[in-house]
C-alpha cells in the first residue's frame, strides 16, 4: 500500500524525494464535464524535486470527489516529469519546463521514432497527448495552469502568456503579476498555449515549511476552480485555507504588476556566482554590483527588480520593473 506523504516525512524523507522509487499516474484528477461549463487543466511536479504541487493537486480532488455540490465543467490535473519524480530530482536530461517550443513540438509529433529522444521529450509527448483528448478547446471555456513550488523564501508570484484572460484569472489569485515572459524567456508553456491563442498562466509558490506550502498551493488551486465557476462560493469557502491567505511581507512590499525588461544568461563554465548582499527581489539601480564570473563583477544594466533562482543559478538573473 502506497504511503501518504506524511508517513514518509515521519521517516526522514526529504520533501524533494517524497515519491522516489513509487509508481505515479500521469493524470491524477480528473473530475466533471466539459460540456457543463469550463475546462481547467493543471500540470503540476514539472520538476522531479517539487512534490509538494502534486501532493496539494491529489488532496483537492480527494476534497472534490467528497463534495456534494456539482462540479460545473472539467478539471483535469497531470503530473509532469514522472521519471524525475521516481528518481528524486528536478529532471533526467533536459529542463522540461523549457522545451514547449511551438515548432519543435509539431516536428516530433510527425517523427515516427523517438527511440533516442531524452526522458523530456517522452514526457511531454505524453502529455500533449492527454490534452489532445480534451480537445477541442474554446478560448472562452479554458485555462491551463503551470504549478512551481519550491522550499525556499516565502514568495508567490503568477506568470500570465499574452492572452486578456489570463490576465483576468491571474489577478483574481491577489498575487503579483509579471507580464512579458516572452521577452526574455522562450519555450515556456505559457508560450505554447500563445501560439493557439488560449489562455495560459504559470503560478510559482515558495514557502520555507513544506506543509505550508502545500496549503498555499491548494489555496491557489480553489481560487481558479471558483473564478472558473467550477466550484460553487460554499465549496470555495469550505475547502480555503486561511493559513494560505497571509501573503509574506515580500510578496506585500512587490508592486501588483511587473514586466520582465532584461535577464542576464552566464557564459557556459564562467562560474557565474550572485553577490551574498543581493536578495531575492531587491530593488536595484542602474550600475548596481549584482553578481560575478571568471571575468570579473557584473552590474545590472537597468534599474529595477532583481529575480533569480538561488537553487539554479546557471540561469542568471531578470530585471522588473
């Protein structure tokens, strides 16, 4: 019998590695009709190590299938890289997380073999090929929802693609939105959802407490359920967490709206390094010492917001403003 994630946490497990060694489904939920309303599918675990979105995802629909009120629409949610789940780590050859690229995708769908593909490439197939039994999608009926979660200092922010409803549905999660991915960003989700012209947003959560996170996770699962009326007010306000609705001081002192203005991607083996004094989201000046390499300290060139990954810093740093 599989164990709960709680009985492996009381075994020392580490919360990156809570489904090592176990077999898990590529869909976990899947609840209601598309034909009674709208169609939300949700891609959580893109990374092996971030367990806590899949755990969040498989305890709403437990929630969901225990509900008396009807469930208007459809909900679907997937679990992203299950190699890198069985395996404990972020992913086995390549970042999925950036592999959506739009024309690279429709080439592999035509190939006929795909014997030397990578892990990430195998798993994105199937995936698409999941959506593609939900299909057709009407742009007004549909969201599809990228979960990031990580442990690390409290943060959450949401990634919305170019389309006006996705904005819409970001903004009703009462996070900060950062718009303009695209611009220093390619080959996300959101993006390959642009190139159809639905709806698509990626929401990042980031808490330092596992069970913490988890509850925000879920938080931000009921908030879109509801927006997309697929869930009644009473199920929302039954299934909320209000440990989830204390936003941190970061996310409070961040301006509602940012865009992404400029990122800065290392050199390939120029030990690229942030500076220990910048945090995570700190507002800088144009000149400002952010980071160093091989060849010496590096400014910002712009004014603004700085982001990066603490955990990944092979991928440099952005600018917001």
């Amino acid at each position: 019998m599989k164990k709960n994630w709680q009985e492996l946490l009381v075994e020392n497990a580490k919360p990156e590695e809570l489904y090592k060694n176990q077999l898990t489904n590529r869909i976990i939920g899947n609840v209601g009709n598309k034909n009674d309303g709208k169609t939300l599918i949700i891609l959580s675990s893109i990374y092996g190590n971030e367990t806590a979105s899949l755990i969040a995802m498989e305890e709403v629909f437990q929630n969901l299938s225990l509900e008396k009120t009807k469930i208007r629409g459809l909900c679907v949610g997937l679990a992203g890289n299950l190699m890198a789940l069985h395996l404990g780590q972020p992913y086995v050859d390549e970042d999925l997380n950036f592999m959506w690229n739009h024309a690279a995708i429709e080439n592999k769908k035509k190939a006929t073999l795909l014997l030397h593909s990578s892990n990430e490439s195998l798993e994105l197939m199937e995936i698409l090929r999941i959506l593609k039994q939900v299909e057709p999608f009407d742009r007004e009926k549909f969201l599809f929802v990228n979960l990031n979660a990580e442990l690390e200092e409290e943060m959450n922010y949401v990634l919305p693609n170019k389309d006006i409803l996705s904005s819409y549905y970001a903004s009703k999660l009462e996070i900060p939105i950062i718009r303009n991915m695209a611009a220093v960003i390619r080959d996300t989700s959101i993006q390959y959802f642009d190139a159809y012209s639905l709806p698509a947003i990626t929401i990042i959560a980031n808490r330092p407490h596992f069970k913490e996170l988890i509850h925000v996770i879920k938080n931000h699962i009921y908030k879109i359920l509801y927006q997309l009326n697929i869930i009644d007010k009473k199920c929302y306000q039954r299934q909320i967490h209000v440990i989830a609705e204390r936003n941190s001081n970061l996310s409070m002192e961040l301006p509602k709206n940012l865009e992404f203005i400029h990122r800065y991607k290392p050199k390939i083996n120029h030990k690229f390094e942030m500076d220990s004094t910048i945090s995570l989201f700190q507002k800088i000046k144009k000149g400002t010492r952010v980071a160093k390499d091989i060849e010496g300290p590096i400014h910002a060139s712009c004014s603004g917001y700085i982001m990066f990954h603490k955990k990944r810093q092979q991928d440099g740093f952005y600018i917001l403003q």
